[in-house]
C-alpha cells in the first residue's frame, strides 16, 4: 500500500500542476532577460530573505514553492544569459540545449556506466567523435565529461602525472609519494588559478611550479622555457583569462615531443576558436598536446555545468581515475565513469549534443567568431571614447582601464551598480583593469554599443565623486 507521502507525488506526477507552474515561470523568465537589470537591485536582494527560515515541521505546497522560487529567486539573479553580461566567462544557453536539458532532467540518468544509461553512453560517444573532429585531434583521443574547466584540468593533470611517473618507472597508485622520483611542472607566469589549485590536490606542490617568463599578452616566452625531459608536465594556455591570448602552441609542443614530455592545454573558453575557419589560426600545433580542458557552457553556450576533458593517452585516464567495485560492471560499450572522477554524474552531454547538433559546423563558426567581432566592437569604442585599451583583442576578452586606478575601481562600481550591464576588475601587469568577457550569443551590436554609454557614464559619475 502507497504511504501518503507517495500518492501525493503520484498525484502530482499524474496533474502536472507543478510542472506547468515551472514552465510558465521560465517562459516569464526567459521573456525578461534580455531586457531586465543585469544585476539584481537592492530590493531584489533584500527580498531573499523570505527564503530564510527554520526548516518547515509539515512540507509545504510543491506549486506554491516554484512560484516562491519564480516570485523572489528569478529577479535576484544575475541576468548572464541575456547580451550584457561581460563578466566571468560564463556564456548564454542554446534555446534547444536548454529544451534539450528540460528532458534530460526528467530523464535523471546516472552516467556511470552504458548499463545505468545507454542513451548518455551512446551520445557521449558521439560528442566525443564530434569534439576531436572540431579540435583536429587524433583518432584515439578520449572524452571525460566532468563539471567545468576546474575539474577537467585536475583529471588531465592527474593523467599526466601517473604517465610521467610511469616514465620513471614508478606506480604512483600504488606507492604514494614516499620515495617517490621528482616530476617537473612548468607553466606561463600568467596561467589560470585553477590549474594551480590542480597542481595542489595532486600533490605535485605549488612551490615546486618552474615559472617560464611571458610577454605583454601573456604568452610563454618559447626562448625562455628550460630544457624539458620525459619527467615533466608543460601546461600551456589556449585563451589567456584576462587579455585571450594563446601560447604558441608548434615551438612550445616540439620541444616537449622531444623530450617525451607531457603537454597539457588549459583551453576552457579558447579551445573553441578551432571550430571557426576564421580563427583556428590561433589554435595551430593544439593536436600535438596529450590532454586538453575545455568548457562547453563557456564559448559553445550549453546551459550549466559542461566541463570536458580530453586525453590521447587513455590507459593514463583511465589508471589515474578508474574505481571498482563488485557491483560495477564494465562492459564492451562505452562506460563514462572511466574518464571521469565521479561515479555518480549528471547526463551533460546530452545538452552538448543537442548543442553541436544544432549548430553543425557552420553555425558553430558562426557563434565563435561573432563573439569575436563583438569583443573586438567593444575595444574600439571604449578606446574612442578615451578608454585605454591594454590587450590585442585577438578573441573575446578586452582589458580597459582609466586614467589611474582608483578611476578604474570606481568606474567598475558604478558600471555594476547601474544594472545596464555588468563587467568585472582585474589586475594586468601590476594595473587595475576593466575585464570584458564576451561570450554569450545573445550579444548584439546594439547591447554593446549601449554598455559602452554605460562604461562612459560610470567613468563620468566616478570622475565628479573622486
């Protein structure tokens, strides 16, 4: 006999109430988020608070709960899916990725293995083919589907390190670190903090990082890279996450075939410049690295969260994140949790799919080169309206700032708090800066053109208050 508590959800299931509420909240929603403030305002804020309390003795109304959720959560977000959100590299949402989530999050598959989830096996696999088709990779390079770009370079790091500890004859899953031999680690002075995070879980020890010097745009000076050797791991960049510069990939990957060397190429918004014919250029010798870390929600615009890890040396992947278990039965189809460090994983490549799908090759150029033109509108208007530009903007980061840095810190303020578009700061050779990310495909030319007034009006109000 059904408990109360299960006829409720089957009465739920069976009225859809609930689900109607959800979709007429996200149609509102979606409706909004073009035009709406890109930040929430005080009020917005101030208005979460109605989410605060104990927890509830007796369960509340599950339609009552999304309309709350619509209600008090929707304007209190940040609006990153709309045209004038420059600030973390977060991209827009594909509509039909997002259709494609709605069932998929329905379906709440367990990605683990083709046994808890053949159809996610099977659209794994095929991204898979699609994602070394796009990025010119050889034929047996391998995917991992993970949470972000964080993730994915911690598996493509940790590949690495038990294929050059291999090298040096020793088993780091069996004997640890203690007597272990030294391995190597070198990378650009200006590399992402996550891949120092990376370094840190596994052990390989921050201060042990071998800095190589990098030039204005953040790019690993090749004549000042050391000599290499089959103990080392090189991590290299595919869009710099201030000014999107790339490392020159040809010098920098011969050298390190050379000398057996690992390569790995952080890329988790760059990466996707090889699917444009009009700026693949920036990613020439990619092919030659052995693991590569690229996000799907950032440049592509699948809908949160897409991390993708790439590996041509799947036995290190596999080595360096296999678990097992009695009750995990691995078979002759494509079993995910392989290449991944989560058993128990969401079904992301489903939107991925649906993503790549959508866009074919010619939409996917389309998409990565006009967040270029955009980025590359945005730097010449601020720059004729007295903005100083700091980057080459090469791909779809643009670097400003004002005549000091407290003109700069302050200007940020206001571009924030005036809700017309939303940009954060940085540091770039030792200056404050304005750092612009363009990257969802909702920006136009007008969305631009209207965040720069809001840059010149910020500087303008910081001007009169200094």
């Amino acid at each position: 006999m059904a408990s109360d508590l299960q006829k409720r959800m089957f009465a739920e299931l069976a009225r859809k109430e609930i689900f109607e509420a959800a979709k007429q909240s996200a149609y509102e929603y979606a409706d909004s988020a073009l035009t709406r403030r890109v930040y929430p305002s005080d009020k917005n804020i101030r208005d979460l608070g109605r989410f605060v309390e104990d927890l509830p003795e007796e369960g509340c109304d599950g339609v009552e709960i999304v309309r709350q959720l619509h209600r008090y959560g929707s304007p209190a977000t940040v609006a990153s899916t709309g045209g004038r959100y420059f600030g973390l590299v977060n991209g827009g949402a594909i509509p039909t990725a997002l259709g494609a989530r709605w069932l998929a999050d329905f379906w709440d598959q367990n990605s683990a293995l083709y046994k808890t989830s053949p159809i996610t096996a099977t659209l794994e696999e095929v991204c898979e083919r699609w994602l070394r088709q796009i990025f010119g990779l050889p034929p047996q390079v391998v995917a991992g589907f993970v949470s972000g770009t964080s993730t994915a370079i911690l598996c493509g790091l940790a590949a690495g390190r038990y294929r050059v500890f291999q090298n040096q004859g020793w088993d780091i899953n069996a004997k640890g670190f203690a007597g272990a031999p030294r391995i190597r680690v070198v990378t650009g002075r200006q590399v992402h903090g996550t891949v120092i995070k990376a370094v840190a879980l596994l052990g390989m020890g921050v201060e042990n990082i071998e800095w190589v010097d990098t030039d204005d745009q953040g790019r690993i000076l090749p004549d000042r890279m050391p000599e290499l050797d089959d103990g080392t791991i090189l991590i290299v960049q595919a869009g710099n996450v201030n000014s999107g510069s790339f490392d020159r990939f040809e010098p920098l990957g011969t050298r390190a075939k050379a000398a057996n060397a690992w390569v790995h190429i952080d890329g988790a918004f760059g990466l996707w410049a090889a699917g444009s014919p009009r700026l693949s250029h920036l990613t020439k010798g990619i092919e030659a690295a052995d693991s590569w870390s690229v996000d799907g929600h950032k440049t592509l615009n699948t809908p949160y969260d897409s991390g993708i890890v790439l590996c041509r040396d799947k036995a290190a992947l596999v080595s360096a994140l296999q678990a097992s278990g009695s009750y995990i039965v691995y078979g002759e189809n494509r079993d995910g949790m392989l290449y991944t460090p989560e058993m128990s994983r969401r079904a992301r490549a489903i939107e991925l799919w649906a993503s790549l799908k959508y866009l074919g090759r010619r939409g996917l150029d389309e998409l990565v080169y006009g967040l270029h033109e955009r980025a590359a509108q945005m730097s010449d208007e601020l720059r004729a309206d007295g903005f100083g530009t700091l980057n080459e903007a090469v791909f779809n980061q643009v670097l400003v700032a004002c005549e000091s840095d407290a003109l700069t810190e302050k200007t940020i303020d206001y571009i924030q708090e005036s809700g017309e578009c939303w940009a954060g700061g940085a540091k770039w050779q030792g200056r404050s800066v304005i750092r612009i990310s363009v990257c969802s495909w909702a920006t136009t030319e007008q969305d631009v053109s209207r965040s720069v007034q809001a840059f010149v009006d910020a500087r303008a109000k910081a001007r009169r208050v200094k």
